[in-house]
C-alpha cells in the first residue's frame, strides 16, 4: 500500500510541478515583453498575445479585494485539494487535482509578487474578446475537467 501511496504522491506532485513550471515560464515571458505586449499582438485571427493583470479572481471577479485576502482564500483551497489528491485512489483524480493545485499556486505567485494575476491570453471573435487568462487558468480547467469526467466516467 505504501507504494502506491508513493507512486499516487510522486504523480501528483509531477502534475503540479509540471502545471507551475509551465505557468511561471510563460508568466516571465510575457513580463520580458510586456512593453510589446500592452497592445494586442496578433497570433492567428481570433487569438492575441496581451499583457493584462488581473487584480481579481475569475473574469475580474471580487477586484476589489486586497490582494492578500484572495492569496489566504487560495492557499485554504490549495490545502483542501491537496487533502482530497493524497486520499484519493484513482490516478485521473490525482492528476486533475495536482493540475488544479499548480494552476492555483501560479496564480498566488503572481498575487504575492505582483498583487495581481498576469494574463496574456486574449482569444476574441469579431469585437467580442473572452477575458484573457493565464496557463494557470488552463491547468486548473483542465483538472477540473478531468475530475468531471473521471465522477462522469465513475459515478458512486
């Protein structure tokens, strides 16, 4: 038992690691370029590189909040999802779970050295622009994801 503890940990963590490093490399990136970056830079139709910061959580959601309220908020969830990640027994809700933790902990490097979230992703159709948001942003979508379909695929 103690041995798949450690593979399901080591998978976990590898998914987190993996997540963050991920976030915080195109994070730094698009800071190295961000007087390039303060106006739209075309990719492909539909889709531009721009330097934003998010100062909220979500869509701009709760900007008002210090900065420091929405860190403690998301380290107490970081330590809920860690809990259910280390308990769980099926490797698809590990790896959601660590995807998850390190989409989140990017975002609270941000909020710690920043006081707001980097954002550079801009995908638009016509006028209408989707917020921009971060690798972080997906990592957690796609944990998320994952933990739906892994309950979709394995209800209890």
């Amino acid at each position: 038992m103690s041995l798949f503890f450690s593979n399901k940990a080591l998978l976990g963590c590898l998914a987190v690691i993996v997540a963050l490093m991920a976030d915080q490399a195109s994070k730094e990136a698009v800071l190295e370029n961000a007087h390039r970056l303060s106006a739209a830079l075309p990719v492909v139709p539909g889709f531009n590189l721009v330097f934003t910061r998010n100062e909220g959580v979500t869509f701009g959601l709760l900007s008002g909040m210090p900065w420091w309220v929405l860190t403690v908020l998301a380290v107490l969830i970081c330590l809920w999802i860690s809990s259910v990640m280390l308990r769980s027994n099926h490797k698809v809700e590990v790896v959601g779970c660590g995807l998850i933790l390190g989409g989140a902990l990017g975002n609270i490097a941000d909020r710690v050295r920043h006081g707001g979230v980097t954002d550079f992703l801009d995908f638009y159709i016509g006028n209408y622009h989707w917020p921009s948001f971060n690798l972080a942003d997906v990592a957690v979508l796609c944990g998320v994801s994952l933990l739906i379909f892994h309950q979709v695929r394995n209800p209890a």
